[in-house]
C-alpha cells in the first residue's frame, strides 16, 4: 500500500511502536534512494519522541540495528553490483576489438580488391606488407585463393578471432562474471529476506535493492547483448523477421558465441543465499 499524508498521520497518531518504526525506515529508505524524505521535519521529530515505554524504546532500538543492517546490506550489493559490471566491461573491450578488427580487415579487403584487378601482383604485395606491418597491432594474416584461371590472389583475416586463440580468455571472462552476477543475486535477494524475517518488510529498501538488480541487468543490454541467447533472439527477430530456431541458438552456444552471462537464467545459489541470510540476522538477534 502506498504511503499517504494521511496514513502517515495515522500511523503518527495511532500506529502500534513497529509501525512507527517501519515509517522512520520508510523515510531513511527514500533519503538513501535520493529522495528527500516522505517525512516533514515535524513530523520525523513526533514520530522519533512518541516511543515512550520500555517496550516501544526496545521496538526503537531495534528500528536503528535493522537501518545500520540495511546500510551494510545496500555498501555491498553495490560494490558485489560493481564487480559485475566491471567483469562485463571487460568482456565489452574484448568484443569491441573483436568487432574492429573485422571492420577494419573488411574495409582492407575492399580497398585492396580494387588493387588486385588493376595489377593481381601488385595487390598482394599490399596484402603481405598490411599482415606483416611492425605496428598492426591486431594481427593480420594472409590466406590465399585460386583464381578460375589459376592465379594465386593474396587476403588478409586477423588472428585475433573470439572463436579461435581468444576463446579460452573470453571464457574465462565469462565464467567469472557468471559469478560475480551468482555472488550479487544470492546477497539481494539474501538481504531482502533477512528483513522480512526479522519483521521489517521496509518498501523502499526492497525498491533500492531492486534498483541494483537493474542496473546489473542493464549491464548485458547494451550494444553487444546479441551475443547473448536472449539477445540473439531479438537480434535474429529484427533483422530476419522471425523467430530464430532453437537449433541455431544451440549450435551458436556449442560454438561459444555467446559471451555473456545470461541475466534471467541466472539463479540465486542456495547455499551462498543460506549463509549470506543467516549472517545478516545473526548481526541484529
């Protein structure tokens, strides 16, 4: 249920002690969120005097072990968010050379087939001095072709290939930011339940926490989230105008084209999820 004025000056005037707590919660929650509060000086000050007994102190003492919780809770799903996304940025830097690479030996490939019917000698002392240049960062190779008339004409291709002596590094990226995005989701979804467990089911924590998840979902929907299966389908879509066959995605993922993790495939792991809830409320019981 949304929060109104005037459930808050409900809760202010009549809410029972956790109530009043939770409210207090609800109104950190926002100022973390960048809000500036759903609560007003006056009435932050009201609710912050109203707990009088012993019993309604110790709710409040409570109240301020369950926010220094959730401010640990919130410093490490985003730093565990970080190392996600920096694990996928290094994929990303990968797969950007890759895909310059193959655009630049594209355009060397057209440059030079204007050469090669001009003077067929002449073009591939151009194609040898391009893969052998000092500088060429990237690695050129030539293969060769025969011509219908038996001549010989010379094609640069980059050693730099993801399929071939890239693979393991890539698949080595990708393994580790599969745990990474395993490490994140366990200790969200880990801290969201630990709050509820222990009574405090605080909205505006949970939104916060939410956020995180999406900012680590975003991460693989950038320009390179084709070289995901979720992101091959859609790709496929667009450009062919119709759904890709299950065939294709499974010959493409025995091949290892698919370099990212997969976001909504990935599952909290129960034993990481177990230990993260129990340390949470072992902090606060």
């Amino acid at each position: 249920m949304a929060i109104t004025k005037k459930s808050i000056s409900r809760i202010i005037e009549k809410g029972s002690a956790k109530q009043r707590a939770i409210l207090i919660l609800e109104n950190m929650a926002d100022t973390v969120g960048g809000g500036k509060g759903i609560l007003s000086e006056s009435e932050l000050e009201r609710l912050e005097n109203s707990f009088k007994t012993n019993k309604e102190i110790d709710t409040y003492n409570f109240m301020t072990h369950i926010q220094k919780l959730f401010s640990g809770v919130y410093l490490s799903a985003e730093n565990l968010s970080q190392t996600y996304q920096m694990s996928v940025m290094r994929i990303d830097s990968i797969v950007t050379l890759w895909l310059s690479v193959n655009e630049a030996s594209t355009l060397i490939n057209s440059l030079l087939s204007k050469a090669a019917k001009e003077d067929l000698a002449k073009h591939n002392e151009l194609a040898e001095w391009v893969a052998n240049f000092p500088t060429n960062m990237f690695g050129f190779e030539i293969f060769e072709e025969e011509t219908k008339d038996k001549k010989v004409i010379k094609w640069i291709e980059p050693i730099y290939d993801l399929g071939g002596k890239q693979k393991p590094i890539i698949e080595l990226m990708k393994k580790k930011a599969e745990e990474n995005l395993v490490n994140a989701k366990s200790f969200i979804h880990a801290g969201i339940d630990a709050l509820r467990e222990l009574g405090y089911k605080v909205k505006g924590y949970e939104d916060i926490l939410a956020r995180i998840g999406i900012e680590m979902y975003a991460a693989t929907e950038g320009p390179y989230k084709r070289f995901t299966k979720k992101g091959w389908r859609e790709w496929s879509k667009k450009v062919d105008g119709k759904e890709v066959e299950e065939t294709e995605i499974e010959e493409r993922e025995r091949e290892g084209w698919f370099f990212y993790p997969e976001y909504d495939e990935t599952e909290i792991d129960q034993e990481q999820y177990n230990s993260f809830k129990l340390s949470l409320m072992g902090k606060v019981k």
